[in-house]
C-alpha cells in the first residue's frame, strides 16, 4: 500500500529554489526577504503561481518561446513515444524524426535545403559564424572572414554569440570579445540618424555599405540580422530596407544571415520574419517556437551551395564541417517540432495571429491616442512593442524604473508582459508583447486593458 503523503504545500520547493537555484536575468537579493516566482501550471495562455494566482502571459513563457500555448498534450505523446522508441545517438547519424522535420521545415523554406540541429539559439549562430570562417579558409584564401552584426540586435549569450550582439548592456564586463565582428547602424526610423534623408529605408540600408568600404569589401564574409529586432526595441525595418541591404550583399559577395529565434515560426504571421520581405538568405537560424518549448532545439538552415563549400574535395581531411553538437543528436525536439507544426497548420494559427496582430497595434494604437507616455508602437504579427517616452516633442524616453513599473503593475493585474531588458542604457524603455498564437479577441483585450490601466496608475 502506498502511504506516501501528498500535499498542496510547496513552501519545502520555494525554500529549495531559494536555497540553490541560480535563476535567469534577475538580481537574487530581494530573495532575501521575498519568495522567489514560481510558475506551477500552465493551459492554453495561462500560467498559475505557487499561490493559485492565474495571470494571462503575454510573453509566452517570457522570452517569446511558447507559440502553441501550454498543456498540449499531443506534443507531450509525441516526445513519450519518441523518448520509449529512441531517445539519442549523436548526430553523425539521423533519426526518423530529424529527417521528417527537416523535410517538413525545408518545404515552408524556399530556396533553403539543409537543416543542422543543435539546441540553443545561440548555438545555432555559432555554427553559422564556424560555416563563414571556414568557408573564408577554404574559399577565400583566409580573406571575408569578418561578420557584420547591427546595433541593437541580439543572437545569443555565448561570447562569440555576445560578439555579434549590438546590445552594450548585455555584453558589458563580459569581453574582451572574439575578433572579426564589426557592428553597423540600427534602422529605428522613430530614433532617426538620418533626418534629412528622403528615403529612410535606403539611407540606414547605405550606412552599411558604408562600413563594408571602410572594412574592405574583401574582408566582409556575411551579416547577421534580426529580421524583426527583437530585444533591442521590437523594431520594424522600414519600408525599401530589406531590398537595399540584400542589393548591397550580392554586389559584394557577402552572406546573409537571417536569425529567425524570436521570429520564426509563426510569431510575424509568415513561417518566418523575413518572408515578410523577400529576402532571399543564404543562413537562417530559428530555436524558441520551433517546438514551443517542449523540447530543446535549433536549427540552423542554409542553401544547397553554402552546403556544397564543405563537401568540394572529399580527400581533403578538414574539408568538411568539423563540428557537433551534443544534444542535437537528441530525437525529442524534432518530434516536439514535428507536432508543433502540424497544430499551427492544422488550427490555422498564422492566419489567427495576422488578425490577433491586427488587433493589438489597433489597441495599442488607441492607447497611444491616451496616453501621451506611448511614444510609438510598432510590430508585426503577435510581436509588439509600445515606447514609452517623457516627451513625445522630444522623444526623451522615460527612466527605466517607471517601465518596470508598469510591467509590475500588469503583473499585479494578472498579465504578464514583458519590457527591454539589460540591452541598451537609456533605452530600456519599449514594452513588449508576444502573447501565443493561440490567442483570442477577448485575450488581446485583457492585456490592452491591463496596460492601460498601468499607464493611468504610473503616470497619473
């Protein structure tokens, strides 16, 4: 018989987390006198606490990861049956789901043919940085080895990952960085470096072609882009960008990589952000709603060609990618992915978020005509963002602590969203929004109300 004792009272796990847990971007010493957050449960759009509190996230798991919304019990099934049938083996090898996904994720793809698997995003940009160094030994005579990343965009927490990172307060005290990384300008036209320019799209597109003269053409083998900036300020390229840019690549012989980890499937509405744009890359990364966090997995995608450049000369003993990753061998993440896929075919969820996106920047925008706080909001799909300034004459954006405030007071509502972050001082001042794609009419109206109503209590 079994007499083990269960109980509703978790205090022995709060104390556990507080005792030995090191959580993720949050100073640990308030935990000193408070109870660190523990999320319980989750079903649908909703989380619940350690208290039974239920809160409505609009951040899918707060770092934009949960695309088809918690508790879906097929994906669970699929990653058991997996698991049961073959857990593991390196990725020298294949598996039958790693060979079904990648067919799967190529189809939605045009023009992209060959999938490596790891486990981060920031693993996933690593190996395309490894793919561009390689390509300029083998390819270049050691020349295009440098990597063009923009200010304000993220790819990752590794050093290198933080080397092509345009967010100086995620990357301070963290260097000296890997060489060979040269940032160019953001293209935020609401904080213009170009007011004079006619056309906004082309000016912050030319300002890269100015680096690469300055650089040296020779020198510059790919750039690495968000193709909508994630944590940097949910910012939207402004119109004749991406033509420009991708004009610029090919006249010099430079790759393009798009990293797809916040944007990809399904979060903008397309499979992917940058179909949005008719960019046509040469890499594309993706890890987050790939499977919607029921497992862990990148992807990190090219084109037949960069695929060639490693397999030219098979006598040539370091000819090929000389590279692995550990856990990409793992068979539940494709499995995740595959069932992750088929229910946003299958629920229609892209056509959902277009109209769910739709809705939220006609909200937000009608908040901005309420609130003078709201300096501009911008997105795309169900990934939005409201600045919030001190003055909209001058666009000062607001102190810091006043946008944790509002992001303290939606929690105090039950909603949680989220705001920039640890990325660029003086500018951590944009909410952000990414609730699942699963979201409703009324969901869309629950988090505009909670923001408004923080609005009026913080500034009055």
């Amino acid at each position: 018989m079994d007499t083990a004792h269960y109980s509703n009272d978790i205090s022995a796990v709060i104390e556990a987390d507080r005792a030995h847990l090191w959580h993720h971007l949050i100073q640990h010493k308030p935990f000193e006198t408070i109870d660190p957050r523990i999320i319980v449960e989750g079903k649908g759009i909703r989380v619940w606490d350690a208290r039974g509190k239920e809160h409505l996230d609009a951040v899918s798991g707060g770092v934009w990861t949960v695309n088809v919304g918690y508790g879906r019990e097929s994906i669970a099934n699929a990653v058991r049956d997996q698991l049961i049938k073959m857990n593991y083996f390196a990725g020298s090898a294949g598996s039958i789901p790693g060979a079904r996904f990648a067919q799967r994720l190529i189809e939605k793809m045009p023009g992209m043919s060959r999938v490596y698997y790891s486990n981060s995003g920031s693993e996933a940009n690593e190996k395309v940085f490894k793919m561009v160094r390689q390509i300029a030994h083998r390819h270049h005579g050691g020349k295009k080895w440098k990597i063009l990343y923009r200010e304000r965009d993220y790819h990752g927490t590794t050093i290198t990952a933080l080397s092509a990172g345009g967010q100086p307060e995620r990357n301070g005290q963290y260097g000296p960085f890997t060489p060979g990384f040269v940032e160019v300008p953001h293209c935020l036209e609401y904080r213009s470096q170009y007011p004079h320019a006619a056309d906004y799209g082309r000016a912050a597109a030319d300002a890269i072609e100015a680096v690469i003269l300055r650089e040296g053409p020779d020198t510059i083998g790919a750039i690495c882009l968000e193709p909508v900036t994630a944590g940097g300020g949910v910012i939207t390229p402004p119109e004749g960008y991406w033509d420009r840019v991708q004009e610029i690549c090919r006249k010099y012989n430079i790759l393009i990589h798009i990293d797809e980890v916040v944007c990809g499937v399904g979060r903008t509405g397309e499979w992917f952000g940058y179909q949005h744009y008719g960019i046509k890359p040469d890499f594309v990364t993706m890890a987050k709603g790939v499977a919607s966090g029921y497992a862990a997995i990148s992807c990190t995608v090219t084109t037949e060609a960069v695929f060639e450049m490693f397999k030219d000369d098979a006598s040539d003993p370091m000819g090929y990618f000389r590279d692995i990753s550990t856990f990409g061998g793992c068979t539940a993440g494709p499995a995740a992915a595959l069932e992750n896929m088929r229910i946003i075919e299958d629920e229609g969820l892209l056509a959902n978020t277009t109209a769910m996106g739709a809705r939220l920047m006609g909200n937000l925008s009608a908040l901005m005509d309420k609130h003078r706080a709201i300096g501009q909001v911008r997105g795309k799909g169900l990934f939005c963002g409201a600045e919030l300034v001190a003055d909209r004459s001058t666009k000062e954006p607001i102190a810091e602590k006043l946008a944790q405030a509002v992001v303290a007071d939606c929690m105090a509502q039950g909603v949680i969203i989220g705001v920039t972050n640890r990325s660029i001082a003086g500018f951590n001042n944009t909410l952000c929004l990414s609730p699942a794609l699963i979201a409703t009419p009324d969901d869309i109206d629950e988090i505009t109300t909670a923001i408004d109503g923080a609005l009026g209590r913080v500034f009055g």
